[in-house]
C-alpha cells in the first residue's frame, strides 16, 4: 500500500539494532569456530529464537525444517544455516501473503472506510491511533475519531490531544457512558462530515472477560447501523513486549471480531516481538504496522523482508 | 487405602520402566516437559535452563518414597524451588514510622502504573496512611487527568504544577505540600519509559536521587515475554529498585516473566494488581504464583479470599443452618451479598483450577446476582422463611414486584431447592471440610 510515503527504515533499523546486534552476536558467538553445524549449534539457535518470544512450539519447528533442508544441501556453513531459518520464518510471514486488508483500491471502494482498533490494556491502542489519524490526514484523507474508551479515567482527553495534534476531528463520549451509543454518533458525524477514514478507539479490555469482549461485538454491530459495510478493518494491538499471551489474545479477540491486521507497538526497545511469528502462522492475521516510539511519525509499514532483514541484517 | 493405590501405582512404575527410583533418563523426559511448560508460561530461556539443572539435580539425588509417584515428587521438588526462586516469604512495604513515607513507582510504558498508582493509594488509605498522589508522568498526554480522576474518586489529593515538565521538581514540590498539610504518604507516579531510552532513564534516576524514596516499585505486565530479563536489569541497574508489581494478573498470561525477573534482579515481588477496579490489589504470594505458572490455578488465594470477606459470625449461622438444613431465602440472600464483596463471579472463577476453562464458553452475569436479590427481597418475610408458601398466585406476584418473568422466579426457588438438597449431602459426607483441603488440590 503507497499510501505512506513516510517508511523509515533506518528508523526502523536503529530502532532493531540493540535487538539485531544481540540476536546476531548471540549467533555469531553460536557458530565462532563450529565449521560445522551440530545438535549443540542447534540447540543456541533455539534459545536465540525462544529468546524471541517465537515460543517453543514454532521454534522448535522451525529449527526441523531447516534441519531436514540442511542434509539435502551441501554447504554446512553458518552462514548458509541461518540463511535457511530465515528462509523458514520468511514463510511463515509469508502465510498471509494475500491479506484480506486494506490496499489503496480498498480504500477508494469503501467510505467512510471503517478502523475498529482493539487490544488488551496498555498494549497503545490511543498512542497508535494518533499515529494513524496523523499519517492518514497527511496522506490527504479527512480522519474523525470516535473515542468509545468510555471506561478508563482521562481516555478522552489523552485521545483528545492526540487528534489536535494531528489536525483532524474527533468524537468523544462521557465517562462511563455506552460506548456503543460513541460508536454510533461518530459514524453519523463521519457521514454528515463526508469522511473518508474513521478509526474507532475502544477500552482496553483483557479477552478473558466475556462481558466487555461481547461489548466489543455490540460496537460493530451498531456501526453497522448507520454504515453497512462498516467496519472494514479491525486491527488488533499487541505490545512488543508481550509472550506468548499474545497468541491467546489474538485467538480470542479472533473470535468476537474478525480481526484483519496486527499492530506490534513499542518495538523500539529491546524486546523482538517474535510473538508475531506464531499469529502469523496460526490465524493468518498479517502484521500492518508497527510502533516505534511515542512520535506521531513513529509508526511504520510493516514490511516482512525488511522486518527480517533487520534482525538478520548481518546475514545476506 | 492410599497407601494401597500409591504402592501399586509404584508397581506399575516399575514394571514399565524396570526400576523404583528416577534416573537420568526417565527424569530427562519430565524435566523436557517442564522446561516446556516454563517457557510456554514466558520464563526466559536461561533462566529456565538455569532453573532446570538445578531441579534436576535435586531429583536425582532423590529417592522415590513410597507414598508418592515421581510425578508427584518432581512437581514438589519443581513447586518448591519456584516459590523459593520468587521470594520465600511475601514482604511488605517499607513505611517510615515517624516522617513522610515516599514510594516512586517506575516501568515500561503501559504496564499499569498510573491505575497501580490509584489502588496502592486506596489500599494504603484504607489503612489510614494520609496518602498524597504525585503526578510526575508529563509526557503522555492526559496522564495527569488520569491521575487526577482517579485520586477523586478515592478521595485522594492530587499533586501536579501545572505546565510544569520538570519531574524532579515536581516531586520533590509534592513531598514538601505533604509534610506542610499532613500528609504522610506520597505516591509518585512517574512516566513509562524504554530502558533503552538514556535521557528518560537519567530523568527517573534524578528523581530518585533526588527525593530518595522509602520504597522504588518497578511495575511490570504479567504478559510481558523474553524481554522481560532485559528491561529489569536496566531498571534495575538505573534506579535500584525495592519490589516488584505484577500487573493485569486478572488476564491468562501464566506470569512467568515474574520468576525471570526475580532470577536476574532478586528484588522481592511486593503486589499483584488484577482487574481495573481500584480496589483489586493484593500482596504478593510466590507459591500462589508458582502454581499459576505450573498451570495449576490458584486455589489458595480464592479460599483466603473468602475467608477475609465473609463474615465471621454470619458464616458461622450460615454453617448451622446449612448443618440444620434450615437454609432458607434470607440466608440466600446473605450468602449472594458475600460473594458480592469478594469481587466479581469472574475473578472468583479465575481463581479456581480447571473451572476457568469449564466455564469458558458460559455466560458468568454478575448481572444474575442482582435479579436473584430482587426476586428474593419481593418475597414477604414469612415466604423467605418458609418456601412451601410459594404457590402459584404468590410466584406470580413476585415475578410481577421484581420485574422478572414468573420462570425466573420458578428457576430460582428450584435451585434453591436442590441447594439444600446438596447441603444435605454434603453434611452427611463431611464435605464442609473438604475447603480445607483445597491446598493439596493444587499440588496434585
């Protein structure tokens, strides 16, 4: 999607690189006068990619395969080893090739085109759609936000301040109030306003309470009302830093909105966000962007090969 | 009996693997599994490799009693190094007796602190510590508001200096209003920051250079992965924390970053924060925690739970009643209000083991609660006490004054029916005491 033009990879890279220098060092170290790839060399791979939040599961998978391709080769060199892996994880990411989200032509079909954006709590749901409505707004699209946080102190004002900052306008409804009915007044606003993008902000709620993830069902069944193809995106949040809660997370949300797209905040620490990996492979949930800092321009394209790239980037 | 079962248990042991006691290899499988199921909880990768060579040492150097399966042994010997990795003992917060108590809670951005910051205030005004609530978070916007409203609806000051953006000054201007207007507590609630981040982590060390706080919290997501090690230590490193908070342990993450930072920093685990009601904190328990991360539930908090909030006396009449098999619509009643205050059915079913995941797919409807207590309070005194009087004109007229259809009404008086149907057995199998066996439950 060409819609920004603004993907900074050196950012992106910079942001990676105490993660890449780590993941690559620790591998380097791995294979430093090993010729030759044993079940000692396998095992450190593992732990590297454990150490990923890739999980046991997949990791361990992963290192299968690239074993059973390492017998049919030749070249025994780490070099070509880790070149395997990251053939390996490449597929994975690659499972959700054809995405069922958003291209530019997508956009033009649908309007307003609707972002439901949800997540558990603190993973930067309202950081992340400042972001979004800023880059959006700069891309020449006319944003409006609907702030349905109705339920944690000071959500508003905080996504208040955001939109200010990115010039464009918003909806926001009293505490304590149903979210549903912010939903509902903000798609008629967008209606009214003519917009062409409206992202939906909602509470952060862990998928383990059933009664606020139903909640979540009534907000996409009420914008429905006034917008019937809405919404056409559910994107689902997910800290950089989660484990492998972040699968069960994904699972579950899964299963009272189709979720279209994952956004990885926070990746600007150190932390690997390997967690990706597994949605990936399991639910086929494409990653769409990821955070990496607290700017309103510090969000990013996800892009698989450079994501890969800059953890290996080493590699060739 | 037992004795019986376990020693043909043993038998068969035996007859499978042509031995009595564990040996390398029979044990490496079980360790394998359980190095699975620490990762699979979020427990870093050394730190569990770490963990598990010195468990395995221990069963090794074990010989199988008679009475328990290796199985048991190893999830004993597994249970007791977690709790002991993760504290040994809970431990408090350390209160200055006499002066200003001060407590900086610190961490990554999301993880919970500024509604920590609210809970830890209520809790601590609850034990009438005058607590003041110190907004030192001047980056994210509305923060302060967060904060603000927050201390409002627990009736606690709030101390901010508006469009200031300089934190040390803040807090130290906040611990100098406490001691000029009584107060003896203040809570700083400082900005989440990357510990990657050198200016942030130069900022928070002034602070706490500055104000020198009686106790430095680090604040940390129970879901939070790998990387958990990482972030720890430069905290840690930065500003030399006290205790650990473990936030948002209401979700299913199974908690292990806990154990991971514990292994690298050794910095006790002080609280538990679950759920976004100001009042769901708890101290910290390192053998509850080491169950949840086994996958064994937490039956122990949900027993202690219950006896905290119910009270004593009524719990006794209500044991009478339930022994006299007179449990009738007032009792009812009272027990549904004691459940009330032991938080929400959903928390209550976290708790305990295996009935999370039975009642997955069931609606739990605290909402429930309140349509029973409106059918039970539009009886008359004489038809709580004596349910025979229920007949159909009176159902009707109940269903009518609570606003509920008459089948409600017909479903809750057969429940009640087969309530006491259950107590009756229950008191003629001595079932009552089984809660107290609740304990092993988990390990077994």
């Amino acid at each position: 999607m060409a819609l920004f033009s603004n993907i900074n990879f050196e950012k992106l890279r910079s942001g990676l690189s105490k993660t890449r220098n780590k993941f690559i060092n620790n591998l380097n170290e791995a294979f430093t006068g090993i010729e030759l790839v044993n079940e000692d060399t396998l095992d450190e791979v593992e732990s590297i990619l454990i150490s990923s939040d890739i999980g046991s599961e997949l990791s361990e998978s992963i290192l299968d395969m690239a074993r059973i391709k390492l017998k049919e080769e030749k070249d025994l060199s780490k070099d070509n080893f880790l070149k395997l892996i990251k053939h390996e994880l490449g597929k994975v990411l690659t499972k959700n090739a054809d995405s069922r989200s958003n291209s530019a032509d997508e956009m033009e079909k649908y309007k307003p085109y609707v972002i439901l954006i949800v997540g558990v709590n603190g993973a930067g749901k309202t950081t992340t759609i400042g972001k979004l409505a800023s880059n959006f707004k700069n891309a020449g699209k006319k944003v409006i936000i609907g702030s349905a946080d109705t339920f944690r102190a000071a959500a508003n004002e905080q996504l208040e301040v955001w939109a200010g900052r990115a010039g464009v306008e918003i909806i926001s409804g009293k505490m304590g109030s149903d979210p549903s009915s912010v939903a509902f007044a903000t798609m008629e606003a967008a209606n009214k306003m003519n917009a062409d993008v409206v992202f939906i902000d909602t509470a952060g709620r862990l998928h383990t309470k059933n009664d606020l993830m139903h909640e979540l069902s009534k907000i996409e069944r009420v914008i429905k009302k006034v917008v019937d193809h809405a919404p056409n995106e559910a994107y689902l949040v997910v800290d950089g830093n989660s484990g492998q809660n972040a699968l069960t997370q994904a699972r579950e949300f899964s299963k009272f909105s189709q979720i279209t797209g994952l956004i990885v905040t926070k990746l600007d620490g150190t932390a690997k966000g390997g967690m990706i990996f597994q949605i990936c492979n399991e639910l086929q949930i494409p990653v769409k962007y990821i955070g990496v800092g607290e700017g309103i321009d510090d969000l990013q394209d996800f892009d698989k090969q450079k994501y890969l790239d800059a953890l290996f980037n080493e590699v060739a | 009996m037992l004795e019986d079962l376990t020693q043909k248990f043993e038998r068969a042991l035996k007859k499978v693997t042509g031995q009595g006691k564990l040996t390398e290899s029979n044990i490496s499988d079980t360790l394998r599994e359980i190095r699975r199921v620490l990762l699979d909880a979020d427990v870093n990768y050394k730190v569990a490799k770490d963990f598990m060579d010195d468990v395995k040492v221990k069963a090794l150097g074990q010989e199988v009693l008679t009475s328990v399966s290796p199985g048991q042994l190893i999830t004993k010997i597994i249970y007791d190094e977690l709790t002991e990795l993760m504290g040994g003992q809970q431990r408090e917060l350390s209160i200055n007796p006499s002066g200003t108590t001060v407590i900086l809670l610190v961490g990554l951005q999301g993880c919970g602190k500024t509604t920590f910051a609210g809970k830890l205030a209520k809790s601590l005004s609850q034990k009438k510590r005058n607590v003041l609530l110190t907004a030192a978070d001047v980056y994210r916007p509305a923060a302060i508001d967060q904060l603000k409203q927050l201390g409002n609806n627990i009736n606690v000051p709030v101390f901010t200096i508006d469009g200031s953006k300089d934190v040390v000054k803040i807090s130290q201007d906040s611990i100098a209003y406490a001691k000029a207007n009584n107060l003896n507590t203040v809570i700083i609630d400082t900005a989440g920051r990357l510990h990657i981040d050198e200016d942030m982590m130069d900022e928070v060390s002034r602070i706490k250079q500055t104000v020198k706080p009686n106790e430095t919290l680090f604040v940390v997501d129970s879901m939070t992965g790998q990387d958990a090690v990482n972030s720890a230590k430069a905290f840690h490193d930065r500003v030399d924390f006290d205790g650990i908070v473990l936030t948002k342990l209401d979700g299913d993450s199974r908690g292990g970053c806990a154990l991971s930072i514990k292994a690298v920093v050794s910095k006790p685990i002080k609280y538990v924060s679950m759920g976004e009601k100001l009042d769901s904190i708890e101290v910290f328990h390192p053998d509850r925690l080491a169950s949840r991360i086994l996958g064994k539930g937490d039956i122990v908090s949900l027993v202690e739970k219950a006896q905290e909030q119910f009270d004593s006396k009524e719990t006794e009449d209500l044991e009478k009643k339930f022994l006299a098999n007179k449990f009738d619509f007032d009792d009812f009643l009272k027990q549904i209000k004691m459940i009330k205050k032991m938080g929400s059915l959903k928390s209550i079913i976290a708790m305990v083991p295996g009935l999370n995941k039975a009642m997955k797919n069931q609606e739990v409807d605290d909402k429930q609660l309140v349509k029973v207590e409106s059918i039970i309070q539009s009886m008359t005194i004489a038809e709580r006490k004596n349910p025979k009087l229920l007949n159909g004109g009176r159902r009707k007229r109940i269903a009518k004054g609570s606003g509920n259809s008459i089948q409600d009404v017909n479903r809750l008086i057969k429940q009640h029916g087969e309530m006491k149907k259950m107590m009756k057995m229950m008191n003629s199998k001595g079932g009552m005491s089984s809660l107290g066996n609740l304990r092993n439950i988990g390990l077994n």
